[in-house]
C-alpha cells in the first residue's frame, strides 16, 4: 500500500472553494512582494473579521523556508543542483533576455536570492514620486519585516582584514553588506530557525495575524474590469478549467515578465505597460588569495561597495570558498589558496523601447499568449560594464586578491534576476504604468506590488525597494477600505 501524505505545513483551499468568496483584496503571486502586501494587509486587519483576503500562487508548495535554511543544503548545492532543478529557464524562449530564469512555487525566486538588502541611491530616490521622509519610513518598515543586519560577517579576521584594505586604498564605499538574515537567537521556545528571508516568512507572519485564503497551482490567465473597475480574476487550475475569483481589490505580483503579460492579456489599457524594462549589466568574477595572510580564526567574508554618484554600481564581495553561508554539520575544509568571489551589478538606462510585449503566435498550454522580451544595452550601459570591470580589479588589487581574468565577463541579461520597471509608477500615464500607489491608471482597485512597479532601478536589487512600496500599498488599501 502507497501512503501519501498532504503537504499541509501551511492551509491551502482550492481555486473551486475561492472562486465562491468575494474578497477583499486578492493578490496574484506570493513573491516578495505578494508576500509583503498580503503580511501587511493581516497585520492591519488582524481584528477585521469580516475582512476576506485570498492569495494565489502559479506554482506548487516547494520549500517551507529559504534554500540556505534546509539542513541539506548550502551556498554551492542550492546554487548549483537545487535552483536548476526547480526553476524554469525562461530565457530559452527570449533571444534578447536569454539568462531570464523563473521560480513557480510559492515563495517564488526570494527561496534563492542571496539577500543583500542595500537601500537605492538617495539621488535615484528623490525623483521617485514619492516623498523621501515618507520613502525612509517604509524602508525602515521593509528591514524590520526583513531582519536587515550588518552584523552577518561581525567578528570575521577575514572581514575586517579586506575592509582595511579596502579602506586603505581609498575605496571608502566599502562596508559591512547589509543582508536579510534574522541573528535572533532561539530562546525561551521563540524559534528563530528561518534566519534567511524569503517571503515565506512573510506568509507566515500573516498566517498568525489572521486567517486567509491561498490557492496553489493556480494561474491566473486574465484579470476582468468592468466600467474602470476591477472585479476579479480568472484563474486556470491544472485540470485546464477556468474559474473566476472575484474581488474588490486585485494586486498584480506575478513578476516584471509575468504581471504585463497578464495585463496586456486582460486587454488592460496603458501605453506603458511593458514598456521600460530594466535589469543591470553583471559580472560575477573570481579571485584568489593565500591563506597565509590571515588569522586562524578566518571567519566570512561579506562586503559591498555601496553605488555613488560617480560610481553607478556595487559590488558584493563573498568568501571564502563557499563558506559565505554554510551548515553547521558540514567540516569547513580551506585551501591554501582561498576563492573570493566579485558579484557585481551596475545600472542600466530605463527606456521605453526595452519592453515586454505579447505574441499572439506563441501560446502556452492554457491557450495563453506568451510574452516576448525586446531589449537591448545602450552605449552608455556599455559603458558603466567597463566601470564595473574596473571597480571589480580595483577591489581585488586593494585586498591581494589575483583575479581570474577568464571570469571577467558580462552576463547574458536577465540572470541577474533583477528585471524590474516594466509596470513602473509615477504621475504621467505617458510614461509609467501605475500611479504613486501603484494602481494601474484608469482602473479602480487595480495594483501592481512586484519589482515591475519600481519607477527605476539603481545599481541596489530591487527587493528590499519591492518590500517597501508593498507595504505602503497595504496601507493605501486599509486607508480607502474604511
């Protein structure tokens, strides 16, 4: 006899149980942003009972926690086999955007990223619609709900012997990386075992608010609005039947490439939609240094060269080996020689001709037109490339570290899995998608709280920006329900 048991570590319903609900708010996604808005929303209605909050996701339950949480797993494992064999390398059917790679599962990609949580250049932010004393009170809202720490490297001989260096040789950007990692330690029977953030947290916290509705394996093919209102969702589940949730409130967080295929599907009008799709240019390069020149008591390594002005770029600087985060049963074996690894990102112009759009000749098993991704670098992003290459050998000379020239190359775009801006906001439909709150213009209860609504991207990953906007989304969305 063949036992097998539910995966029920969090309640789920199916979309035939949700499709007979109105809700109040429905989210598409449970990435980091789905998951910010939908942990926010139950925070402020923990005592609302008559409040209905559903949430879907494309994909199946995969992991409870953030792959460097699993006792199993550590940076080279779940970089290597675990990603590959649970994600889908959308870039194969996107020439121009060919290192594009997606996770349907809940909690999307944040079960993979490699949490640095810096916040984007003042100077980007100020011309964001958005006032900054309004800006920093969400972002402080986003680390609390992140566990944002300087502290992961504290202590580390290797840390504070590179920061010396690094300082010393005038790169004074240098810092202690700032990182999604809860340090709290477990006591008194509160558990803090999930120190890697991933927006299953973010599930969680809401789950312990109050009660709501999740679907899984649902896909969401089309969003209906009637008379410039939203009134909810069609939904395929895996049987290939249509099912429509209806809402008050429907929150696109499907992702840049995912949310305006969606919109452009619904025959959701906006001549931005789509349009600005921006990534960065990256280079993860590689290095070497003698383990002499440091102390027995090696410690981590965990640096970022915060962007400047001057500087349109940062670059996180990992080691040794695979010990930037590793289990505690494994035997930390060092070579003599020790790998310092350059991941680096500099930023890319927003421009309108990079864009998703749909092609009607190519559909998916349900019958729905594929995205198709026109994008390009311009001469100027070309140019901040070569910046770039120069910060990564400038580092490297100020540490000791002898780079490995062969791994000084560009990254094919989209694998830096920081696409953002595709359903940017701002006051001008001409130019972005949603307005400051990131409703879709024109469309009453409409919102977007993925990277795409990011209004630019810096040389900063986007989630932690992400986070903060879908907080302040919520917020919105409690004011104008009463």
């Amino acid at each position: 006899m063949v036992v097998k048991y539910k995966n029920n570590w969090i309640p789920t319903k199916t979309v035939e149980e949700m499709a007979k609900t109105d809700y109040d708010v429905l989210i598409v996604g449970s990435g980091p942003g789905g998951g910010a808005v939908l942990y926010r929303l139950c925070e402020l209605w923990k005592n609302q009972g008559a409040k209905k909050i559903g949430i879907i996701e494309k994909g199946d339950k995969l992991f409870h926690s953030h792959s460097l949480n699993i006792p199993t797993q550590n940076v080279g494992t779940a970089r290597d086999q675990l990603l590959p064999d649970n994600s889908t390398p959308l870039g194969k059917l996107l020439p121009q955007f060919s290192g594009a790679t997606m996770v349907y599962a809940l909690g999307g990609r944040s079960l993979f990223w490699n949490a640095a949580t810096p916040r984007p250049i003042q100077s980007e932010l100020n011309k964001w619609p958005i006032h900054r004393r309004t800006l920093n009170v969400y972002y402080g809202m986003a680390e609390k709900l992140l566990h944002t720490t300087r502290d992961f490297a504290k202590g580390s001989s290797m840390q504070n012997v590179m920061m010396k260096r690094l300082h010393g040789e005038g790169i004074l950007e240098a810092d202690d990386m700032p990182l999604a990692f809860d340090m709290t330690p477990s006591r008194q029977g509160e558990v803090h075992s999930n120190p890697w953030y991933s927006s299953i947290n973010a599930l969680a916290a809401a789950n312990f608010d109050r009660p709501y509705d999740l679907a899984v394996n649902a896909y969401a093919s089309r969003v209906h609005t009637a008379n410039g209102k939203v009134s909810g969702v069609e939904v395929f589940t895996a049987d290939k039947k249509s099912h429509t949730i209806r809402a008050k409130n429907v929150i696109v967080s499907a992702s840049t490439l995912e949310t305006p295929r969606l919109l452009l599907n619904s025959g959701i009008q906006g001549p931005a939609i789509g349009r600005y799709l921006t990534g960065h240019v990256s280079i993860i390069a590689v290095g070497t240094i003698s383990r002499r020149r440091f102390s027995d008591k090696l410690g981590n390594l965990s640096i970022l060269k915060f962007e400047t002005d001057e500087s349109p770029y940062q670059i996180q600087i990992l080691g040794p080996d695979n010990y930037f985060s590793y289990q505690q049963f494994e035997d930390k074996v060092l070579r003599d020689e020790l790998i310092i690894a350059y991941a680096s990102f500099g930023r890319v112009e927003s421009r309108a001709e990079n864009r998703v759009y749909i092609d009607p000749a190519v559909k998916d098993e349900f019958g729905v037109p594929m995205q198709q991704v026109q994008y390009s670098l311009s001469n100027k992003d070309r140019q901040t490339a070569d910046l770039v290459a120069k910060g990564i050998r400038e580092s490297a000379d100020a540490m000791g570290v002898t780079l490995m020239e062969e791994t000084m190359a560009v990254r094919p775009p989209g694998a830096d899995m920081h696409e953002s801006c595709t359903c940017r906001m701002g006051d001008d439909p001409a130019t972005s998608a949603t307005n400051s709150h990131g409703q879709i213009h024109g469309v009453q209860g409409l919102f977007v709280a993925d990277n795409s609504v990011l209004p630019s991207l810096t040389a900063a990953g986007p989630v932690l920006s992400n986070t903060a906007l879908a907080i302040r989304l919520a917020d919105h969305i409690v004011r104008q329900s009463g």
